[in-house]
C-alpha cells in the first residue's frame, strides 16, 4: 500500500496553522511536499516508514520519532521509530532552506547512499540519530554540502569497513570551527564508528 497521497493531504491540513501529523504504525512514500506554511509542522513517527525516494525536509518542519530501549548503552533512549531507506544509494532523507528544521528520535539502517544530506542551507538540529549504513562503497551516514550551523546531539553515525566516512562536510560555507557564535557544526556526544570525519 502506498500512503502518500494519504500523507500529503494531513499535510495539506496543516498549512495554514501549522501542527501535528501522527503516523502510528508501518507506512510506505514517496517525498512529501510541504506547503508554504504559517507554523511549525511536525511529523510524529511511531513505527516504521518505507521511503521510496528522498524525503526533503525544508524549513520549519520537525520530523520527530519515537525514543526509548536501550540498543546501545551510549544512549538513555535509543530511537525506535525508523526510516527505511529508498533502494539504491538514493539519499534517504535531506535538510534544504535556511531557516530552522529538525530530526530527533530516528533510526536510519541500511543506507546504501547518504543516510542524511544537509544540502544548501542553515539551521539544522539533529538530535538522538542513529545511522547504521550499508556496507557498501556509497554509503555515507551524514553529509553537509553547502551547509552551516549544524547542532548534533547524543548521535551515532556508524560506517561499517566499506562504507564513506561517517561525516563528510563539501564546500562549506564558514571556515570550520569549533566553538564560536557562527559555527559550521556543533555536538554534544557524537560517536563516529569506523569511518571518522572527514
């Protein structure tokens, strides 16, 4: 079953308002266009959803999932909700647009391509991720191209032996640097398994 057009429409709803979508169970996409919107609009994930190509995420959308269990005991509350990546090494979710957007709470397996492609814009807060790619060379965890102003917090890129590095930063739009008022990147708890940053 494809929910799309059944998803596209909660979304609709919600362009004048803003609120909340909640989608409780297994669900099958393609890339949801969210209106030009007045508030926040905020996808809830509990359960699974099959992507069948890239989910874009633009501004002023928080796309949160479910926390909890403890898979890894880095984490208090390790993600349950789950993207299932498009086929190929299509990207499986990207952040666009300059203005704030959101992920929290998501488990991202299997990724044969960019798990997570921050793409030509700004303020993005990545929040309880976990990325376990694919085992194959065009598996990248987290990429940002073109991109700055990024929080990451208690999340874990993982890139078995095969597979890019777990955080690949192209054309950078602000000198790389650590700790300043104008940041590229920022993190609190960040684990990198295998592939480093590069």
């Amino acid at each position: 079953t494809d929910d799309t057009a059944a998803i596209q429409a909660a979304v609709n709803s919600l362009a004048h308002t803003g609120g909340t979508v909640l989608m409780q169970g297994d669900f099958v996409s393609g890339n949801i266009n969210f209106p030009t919107i007045a508030g926040w609009i905020t996808i809830k994930v509990y359960g699974n959803w099959r992507l069948t190509e890239t989910l874009v995420i633009p501004p002023l959308v928080k796309l949160s999932g479910q926390g909890g269990a403890n898979a890894y005991v880095q984490f208090s509350r390790h993600p349950q909700a789950r993207l299932i990546s498009p086929p190929g090494d299509t990207p499986t979710i990207k952040l666009t647009g300059m203005d704030p957007k959101i992920v929290e709470n998501i488990l991202i397996s299997g990724s044969a391509g960019k798990a997570i492609l921050l793409q030509n814009g700004a303020l993005a807060t990545l929040d309880n991720i976990s990325v376990q790619s694919a085992d194959v060379s065009t598996a990248y965890p987290l990429v940002i191209d073109a991109f700055f102003w990024v929080w990451i917090r208690n999340s874990i890129f993982a890139s078995p032996k095969n597979a890019q590095e777990s955080i690949y930063i192209l054309q950078p739009r602000l000198v790389f640097r650590w700790a300043c008022s104008l940041e590229l990147l920022k993190y609190e708890i960040l684990l990198l398994l295998v592939g480093g940053l590069k």
